[in-house]
C-alpha cells in the first residue's frame, strides 16, 4: 500500500475516534468540574469563558497514539526518524497545553 494511502487512512481513522472519543470525554470533564478559570479582573467578554472545559487536547493526543501503537503493534507502520520526530512533536504539543491549562 502507498504511503499516502497509509496516511490518509490514519487521518481518517484518528478523525473518527477523536469525534467518538470526544462525545464521551467532554461530559466527563464537565461532571469532574476540569474547567478554566477566570480572574475576576478581566472584562466581564472573557468571564463568559469560565467553566470551558480545558484539557480538550486528549481528544486529539490519545486516539492519535492508540491507533499508532495499534499499527505498530501489527506491523503496519515502521518506526523511522521521521516519525519518531512527528511524534515527538505531537507529544510536545501536547504538554504545552497541559501546562498552558494549568
């Protein structure tokens, strides 16, 4: 199979568990109170915001990483440089939202 095909089958396939993945996870967040929070000297536009649900970035980074460790675990991927430094790069991501919510 070509990479591209490869590729655009990863997309796809992380795009629809995201969207289920985000149809269970958002209540969750919601019920365990994980929201953002507002000071109360900003103007009353950005108090609207309070409550948000943060952590929204797991939504996109686990699925991603299921399906990838599920390609790798049946030899449909091969670890290259490449993708270890994509990776690398997500994960990044990643704990810069992590730290950026908190």
């Amino acid at each position: 199979m070509l990479i591209l095909t490869k590729s655009v089958m990863v997309i796809m396939i992380s795009f629809i568990v995201s969207t289920i993945f985000a149809l269970i996870i958002i209540p969750i967040l919601r019920k365990m109170n994980v929201g953002q929070r507002i000071s109360v000297y900003l103007e009353e536009t950005h108090r609207k915001k309070s409550g948000t649900p943060t952590m929204g970035g797991l939504i996109f980074i686990l699925p991603s990483i299921i399906i990838f460790i599920t390609l790798w675990f049946f030899d449909k991927i091969h670890i290259t440089y490449s993708l270890i430094i994509v990776l690398i790069t997500f994960i990044s991501y990643g704990v810069l939202g992590f730290i950026d919510n908190y």
